[in-house]
C-alpha cells in the first residue's frame, strides 16, 4: 500500500501528537496508508518545515500545517 498521506513532523511537539492521532482514525478509517517524517532527521526538511510543523502532505501536494481538521482530511482522501 502506497501512503497516500505524510505527516511531517518531530519529537516533543503537542500539535504533531494531536495530529497524528487525528492521520491515524481517518486513514486506518479510509483504509489509507500513511507515515511520518521526523524533520530533525534531515537538516533540508527541519529548514523548510520546523516552524510549521507538523505539516501534513496528501498525495505530494501540501494539505495543512500546524492543525489537521479530519473532515478536510477526509474530504481530501475520498475526493
């Protein structure tokens, strides 16, 4: 199965742990892959993302950042 969403994110951050509870019930509810990028892992992605984190992508393409409302997540995944 190919994750269709990436939620960036690193350790320690209350809104990464909210989000992916949040990517976790949508996709495992959709039956959607998913994974998880640590940002600190990668000097290139802590630049361009570490104050927006965490930051979510749906198919390749930027979906959200700093919060994941799950019916926009939802509405993405099954439009």
């Amino acid at each position: 199965m190919t994750d269709r969403v990436i939620l960036y994110g690193k350790p320690g951050c209350h809104l990464c742990d909210d989000a992916r509870v949040i990517v976790q019930q949508v996709c495992a509810e959709l039956g959607v892959g998913w994974s998880e990028i640590d940002i600190t892992q990668d000097e290139a992605l802590f630049q361009e993302f570490g104050e927006q984190i965490p930051v979510t992508f749906v198919d390749g393409r930027q979906h959200d950042f700093w919060r994941v409302d799950p019916v926009r997540l939802k509405k993405a995944l099954t439009s």
